[in-house]
C-alpha cells in the first residue's frame, strides 16, 4: 500500500507540473481537449492505460 501510495503521489506530481509552470499555455490546450471527438479521447486513453500496464510488467521485480 505505502508503495501504491507513492506512485500515486508522483502521477500527482508529473500531472500537475504543466498547470503550474506553464498556465497561460495549458488554457488554450485544455480548449483543444475539449473540442476533440470523444472517440480520438478514448483511444488515446486506451494507449496510455496499454504503455502504462506496459511499463508495470516491465518493471516488475524479476525472479
């Protein structure tokens, strides 16, 4: 747990870096988001889930 707690903590962390460093660029992005097609969103989203499930197995302790 104190582990998933941890990477949890640092997904937090890489996602709030750009609305912090950069808000006056993520404004006009986050409106792009909002106008794209649900469909181009969900299998972008299902990429991310694969690569991320992706790294996990790769990571995982070996033995």
């Amino acid at each position: 747990m104190r582990y998933f707690l941890c990477v949890i903590g640092m997904v937090m962390f890489i996602e709030g870096l750009p609305y912090f460093a950069f808000p006056d660029k993520m404004k006009p992005w986050l409106q792009k988001l909002l106008e794209t097609e649900n469909s181009t969103l969900r299998k972008l989203g299902v990429v991310m889930m694969l690569t991320g499930l992706l790294l996990v197995y790769l990571s995982r302790p070996m033995g």
